[in-house]
C-alpha cells in the first residue's frame, strides 16, 4: 500500500488505475533501457520520433527507455523509475505532486523534450530568472541530443534576443517576464515587433506557487504619465495621528479607518471645511487614506526594505526581494514619502493581466510540486487539473514531531532559542524558517548572544543564497532563512551530519502546504532528519483563525501547553484562515474571470487589425472621402492600423481603469441590497460593449483629421502619442502573505 492510497480513494478509481498503469509503463520501460546502450544517437533519436508520430505518445515504454538511456549518456543521470512515472503524467496533462529532492529538474525537462518531440513548443515556467537560466543549461545536452532547441528568457535581453529565445522548441522563463512580454506584445502596431511565439504547453515548476498562491497577482503594464501621491504635508499630519484615538485597524490588520476625532485632526491641519465635500472626496481624502494605509499596516522589515535610497517589496512566499514588484502607483508613493525617500512617477496603466488569466493563454498546462495535494481543490475548481502523486523512491525517514504550542510569543521565542541551542550541541545541521526579515534578524540576534554562529537569508542578502544554501546541511550549522518554501533550492547533507537536517518552524503559516514546504527541505532522497514547528496563541494564524472565539488553556512553568483540546484549536484555526484564502480566490476569480474573458475579445480584435487589411476597410467605409484622398499612398493600411490600433488600447486602458474604480466602490452596492459580484457583471458588460464603438468613433475622427504621408500616421501631432518610456511590474497582491497581511486591505482600497 502506497503512502497516498488514501488520497487516491478520495479522488476516485480512474485516477487511482492511471497510476498503476504508468507503474507498470515505468517498470518495462527499466527493462528495456538495458536494449539500448549499443544504439548510435540517431537510433535513439528515430525511436523516440516513432513512439511520438501524429503528436501522441504511441509506445509510452519504448520512449521512457529511450529518454533514460539519453539522460544517462547526456547527463550522467539514470532516471528512478518515479521520475519517469512523474514524465508519464505530466505528458497526460497532470500537476504532479513529487517531495522535495526527488530531481523534478530532470523530469520536467525530459517530458519538455517529449512535448517537442510531438511538435509542440513549450514554455517551462520557473519563478525567477536563475532558476530559468539554471535549468536551462543544466538540462540542454539532453534536450538538444534530440535535435530539440532550448533557451532562457531573463529580464536582461533585448527585444532581439528575447524573439531569438522564444523561436526555440523549449523555452525556460519565469513566469513574469514571459506575462510581461504578453503584455507588451499587447501593444505593437506592427506583426514583426512582437517577441513571443505562440507556445502549446506551460510547464510549471513550483505549480501551486504559480498556479494558486499567486495565481491573482497582477503583472502590469505601465505608461510614463504622472500619478496621484500623498503631498508631504500629509504625509506629515498622518504621522502624527494616534492608533485607537485618531484612527482603527480591523482585527487581522486588513484595513485602517480614520475616527471623527482623527478626521478633525487632518482637517484642522490641513486647513479645509471637510475631507468629505466633494471637492475633496476624490483626492485629499484619498491621498490620507494613502498616507494613513503606508503608516498603520505597511512595516519596514515585514512587508518592504529601504536599500539604497528605494523602498523594495518583499515577496511574502518566497522571502526574497520582489525586484519587479511595486504597490499600485499611489500607496507606492505613499510608503517612499513616509520614508523620506524620494518619490518616484507615478503611471497610467496600460494593460494588465494575472498570472490565472495567463496560463488560460495556453492549450495545455501541466506541472511540478512538492505540496500538490493540499492544493488539490484549487488546481481543480480554477484550471480544471488533476494531481497525479509521486511516490518516493526511498522511503521517508524524517521525524515529524508534534507542534509545541506556548500562551505568548515572548514564550515561544525563548523555546525557541533554547531548541536550537540543544541541537546545535549535537551538531545537528539547523535550519530555521521565519515569517518575515524582522523576525528573522532578532532570531540571529538571539542566538549569537548564546554564542551560536548563524548564517541569515533574508529578503536584504538574497543574492548570497547559493553560497548560503550550500553550506546550510554541514554539521553545525544554523541557518535562519524568511520564507524557505519559495527558494527552490535543494539543502545536501554534509559528511557526519548523521541524524539529517532538523528543520523549525518559528510559527505556523496560513496555509498549511507553506508548512509543508518548509518542511520538506528535511528528509530528502531517504536522508533521516526532523521537523518541529511553535506554535503561540498569540501568532497570527491563530489571531485570525481564531478571531471572535476564545480557549482557555493551562500552561507550564515556562508557558508551554499540551492540552490536545488546544492542539485541536490551532489546526482548527489554520482550517478557518485556508479555508479564508480559498474564499478570497474565489470571490477574485469571479470578478477577474469577465475582464479575462473581454480580454480575448480584445486579443482576437487586435490580431484582426494587426494581421488583415481591417482597419483600412472599416476606416474607408467610415470616411469614403477621406479615403480617397490617400488612396494612393503605400502606407494607407499602415496609418489606418496605427490609428484603429491606438484607439482599441486606449479604450481598452479606459475600461481597466474605469472597472478598477467600480471594483473599488462596489461593496456599496450591497447597501442597496444588489448583489456586488452582478452589478460589478452588469457594469462591465455594459461598458464593455461601448468600448469597441467609442475607440471606433474615436478612430474616424483621428483619421479624417490626422497628417497622413508615406511614413504613415502622425499621432504624436494630434496628442496622440504612445508613451515614450514603459515598465512593468506586479502590484502587490498576495493573499499568503503572512503577518499583517497587507493585501487585502489593499485589495479593499483600490479593487
């Protein structure tokens, strides 16, 4: 019996005998392998072409074989007969669920070269650019044994590179700059300016990462026009207001809400009648607000670090610094004025898109993780995906002992510290996970008082995380890193560390699969180790799953408790905060899944005009005379596209906006007893439907009066320029960030 026969049984027989038939594939794949070490490349290469013809997988054993005898001659790499299991499903379309170490490097590069080999290209979506580069190279002489092409997209290539990378069979990329590259390739007047070619297949590396923690992050696409910001002067009069008397937070810090006597306090410094009038409703309130949301829930060290001058963000799921990731323009600004930093231009939105929406832009998709099980529910109920698991080849040896739970977190801390220092007097290989750089900082702190060496990953030395990571399993080691689960990076034992890697919790996460990854950094490949997480009742997760309800609880001397009624309390308040965050996707994806499908619309409308002579039969049609008077000019198709095409955007950018101010003000509705979700439907449909009229009208009206020559279309004449400079970035937008959780206080503001 299996270790996950259990979970087999839930999902049902067929799934269950889908895995005993790739068992057994796998099995006479191992077999025949032995028939193929006196093959030349090109036998190998022809019997991988044959068991793939048509584009389907013929011969599953006869290709697995081949693929095993291809790693190993490529790589040096036999592959288990698990990994080949694991390439069987995700060719079948499955997210499959493999435990940490288990080499889903190689799996998802020899079922990428499987993918090829059927005539499909495929983009193999990592997290981040070293990741993408890593595994490119790392995996290119298997994949190019079969004449297959592979490449890596990074933020630093050129437009050229980027269309050379992207022409190539396998393509490795993080998952923004490929979404970024969407977006801007949303934006060219001309077929030969875009990057990108169509791709089948997305490949996802750390799925539920991808597919479900930020699924609803926004990748954004941004014009050089000035934004809205707090003034310093308000930046100032916030500063000065007190918590309780001039202003409240809701109980799990996702909202801030000024009191009357605050709201007095403002005006009076501010020298206005009210806040509230109507010449003040729509920017000096707003901009408090601002102020007031950078000053109350956003804390330096938790949510962001100050590092030359800039306000960076820190990625909550992965402790590293979020480079491309910035809040919306107005709450940016109001951090950095808070600061005292210099604040940076604000933009006008182009386009944006989620990462949900972006891998609904692929035929197929399939992918790897290690905690693909608990996210089971979402996988399926918002990609209609299956989880295939993985058994591992070796048994699991590591020791999960029972959370230690304590009243305070001055309790846990000191329990904490003491643990740490009892297994660090073995020699036990430590590694500590932390909610956020604060935390991890006063930990190292701690321990280097009692004399223990420690080396800190955290969102301010990211960049040192290879050297860090491949010393973190030597005896004696502590490590104490933010958010271990998102870093992708196996931990290998040293000679001597003989009881394996011991692997803390400092608290318990809102999701319980972030618990598991971090855990499963023990135990990999058969290694022995451990896992131990603390648990206060004053910790966030228990804060907010717990939020109205009350546990009486005996602790000891030094503050622990062991009552299994309060070890039931916490599992049932981590239940309450999952079940929260499936709530919040949920509800977000109902209300982004209308904008992601007029976003089609608008996608095959700009293909239409960019592709076929359209827009110069719509424009003549709707101007015959001035038609005819450049009738004969070579660029006519040409200016008509530029000017058909800068209206649709322009459109298109409108309504974002428009439906990002109805998003924000739509929980009114409810006072009028309308639902929020139909009306914000009702809104959307409505408007939509004008878009393409206005930005048509809008065309004619350019085209009857705008310069028109050889060289096509002189918008910039007629205050109609495309922006000169543009950037991208992702708002700030999810929901497993831990400890004050920021986003959906941020979501309520500007949704």
């Amino acid at each position: 019996m299996g270790a996950f026969d259990w979970f087999w049984k839930a999902m049902g027989s067929g799934s269950s005998r889908n895995q005993k038939r790739s068992i057994a594939i796998t099995n006479d794949a191992a077999e025949r392998g032995a028939e193929l070490a006196e093959c030349s490349q090109q036998e190998l290469n022809e019997r991988a072409r044959a068991a793939l013809s048509g584009g389907e997988l013929k011969d599953p054993v006869e290709f697995l074989a081949v693929l095993g005898e291809a790693s190993q001659r490529t790589l040096g790499m036999t592959p288990f007969n698990v990994q080949s299991q694991a390439v069987l499903r995700l060719l079948e379309g499955d997210v499959v669920h493999m435990a940490t170490g288990e080499g889903k490097t190689l799996v998802g590069a020899m079922a990428a070269t499987g993918f090829a080999l059927m005539g499909k290209r495929v983009h193999v979506i990592t997290v981040n650019d070293y990741l993408a580069q890593r595994d490119a190279e790392w995996m290119r002489p298997l994949v190019e044994f079969f004449d297959v092409s592979v490449g890596a997209i990074a933020e630093a290539l050129s437009p050229e590179q980027r269309r050379e990378v992207y022409g190539r069979d396998v393509v490795y990329g993080p998952v923004n700059e490929i979404g970024f590259d969407v977006l801007r390739d949303q934006q060219i007047v001309d077929r030969s300016e875009a990057v990108q070619a169509p791709a089948d297949v997305a490949l996802v590396d750390e799925a539920d990462s991808v597919l479900v923690d930020e699924a609803l992050v926004p990748l954004v696409l941004a014009g050089n026009q000035p934004g809205a910001a707090p003034t310093g002067q308000i930046t100032g009069v916030v500063r000065g207001l007190k918590e309780k008397e001039d202003y409240t937070t809701d109980e799990d810090k996702r909202n801030v809400f000024l009191t009357d006597q605050g709201a007095h306090k403002v005006e009076r410094a501010l020298g206005i009648e009210s806040l509230y009038d109507d010449e003040h409703v729509g920017s000096t309130l707003v901009q408090v607000n601002l102020a007031l949301h950078a000053q109350a829930l956003l804390h330096r060290d938790v949510h962001y670090i100050v590092r030359e001058g800039k306000v960076q963000l820190i990625d909550a799921s992965r402790g590293r610094v979020a480079d491309l990731q910035r809040w919306p323009d107005g709450l940016q600004a109001a951090v950095e004025a808070k600061e005292g930093l210099s604040v940076t231009e604000g933009g006008k939105i182009l386009d944006t898109i989620t990462l949900q929406a972006l891998m609904g832009r692929y035929p197929l998709v399939c992918g790897m993780t290690g905690t693909a099980v608990e996210a089971t529910d979402q996988l399926r109920q918002f990609y209609d995906l299956r989880v295939s698991v993985i058994e591992r080849e070796k048994p699991l040896r590591r020791f999960d002992e029972a959370d230690r739970i304590y009243a305070t977190m001055k309790e846990k801390n000191a329990a904490i510290v003491e643990e740490i220092a009892l297994l660090h007097a073995t020699g036990q290989p430590i590694l500590v996970g932390t909610q956020d750089v604060a935390e991890s900082e006063a930990l190292a702190e701690a321990l280097v008082a009692r004399g223990i060496e420690v080396a800190v990953l955290n969102a301010k030395n990211d960049a040192e995380e290879a050297g860090i990571i491949a010393q973190a399993g030597q005896v004696g080691r502590v490590t104490v890193s933010t958010q271990m689960a998102g870093r992708g990076t196996d931990i290998r034992l040293g000679e001597g560390a003989m009881e394996g890697l011991a692997v803390i919790g400092t608290s318990r996460h809102r999701s319980s699969r972030l618990d598991n990854q971090l855990r499963g950094r023990a135990g990999r490949q058969g290694d022995p180790g451990l896992s131990l997480f603390f648990v206060s009742l004053e910790d966030d997760v228990v804060a907010t799953g717990g939020a109205g309800e009350q546990i009486t609880a005996q602790p000891d001397s030094q503050g622990r408790i062991e009552q299994k009624r309060v070890r039931d309390f916490i599992e049932h308040c981590q239940r309450v905060t999952e079940g929260q965050l499936l709530e919040i996707h949920a509800q977000t994806w109902k209300y982004n899944k209308l904008l992601a499908d007029q976003r089609e619309i608008i996608d095959a409308r700009r293909a239409r005009l960019l592709d076929t002579d359209q827009a110069w039969q719509e424009l003549s049609q709707r101007a015959p005379e001035r038609a005819e008077e450049i009738a004969g000019l070579g660029s006519r198709e040409k200016a008509a596209r530029q000017i058909m095409l800068y209206h649709l955007d322009s459109a298109w950018a409108d309504h974002l906006a428009l439906m990002d101010d109805v998003r924000e003000s739509i929980h009114l509705r409810a006072i009028a007893r309308e639902t929020p979700l139909d009306e914000y439907h009702r809104i959307a449909v409505r408007e939509f439907k004008e878009l393409a009229q206005r930005a048509v009208d809008a065309a004619v009206e350019t085209f009857n009066e705008v310069r028109i020559d050889e060289t096509g279309a002189y918008l910039e004449d007629y205050g109609l320029a495309r922006p000169s400079a543009t950037w991208t970035y992702m708002v700030s937008d999810n929901p497993l960030a831990g400890g004050n959780s920021v986003v959906r206080g941020i979501g309520n503001i500007f949704r």
